[in-house]
C-alpha cells in the first residue's frame, strides 16, 4: 500500500482462523465406500483439504494425528 502517506505501526493484532474438519462415508456409484476429509475455514465453502481414504481408521488418522497435532505444535 504506497499511498505516500507515512506510517508507523503501533498494534498489529493476529487472528487465527476457525477451521471444521469433517470426515465424510462416501458411497460411490459402484457400490465401494470411500472416507473424506474435508478441512475448511469458518464461513467459506472451498476446503482447503480434500483427501479421500480407503478406511476410515486412515482418515481418522489424518485429521487428527496429521492435521490437528501438527497445528498445535505450531502454536
């Protein structure tokens, strides 16, 4: 932003964004069962995880041992 005003911050504040994970059973045409997981941010509809597994210990596995644990080290 080159306005050709000056600017000297004073407070910067951070949010973090609320994220829903949600594992879907997917049946699909065939007959077979897929597990889905889909991680998107509150209020927006793209995710921006979208994982499909063959059990659904795998998906389990993802969302909370890869995703969610990994954030909280993070933080």
């Amino acid at each position: 932003m080159d306005d050709g005003l000056e600017r000297e911050p004073l407070v910067t504040e951070t949010w973090a964004a609320t994220r829903i994970g949600t594992i879907y059973e997917v049946r699909l045409k065939d007959g077979r069962i897929k597990y889905n997981v889909r991680v998107v941010d509150e209020g927006r509809e793209k995710p921006f995880v979208d994982k499909f597994f063959k059990h659904e210990h795998q998906a389990r596995h993802f969302l909370y041992d890869k995703l969610i644990k990994t954030q909280e080290v993070r933080n």
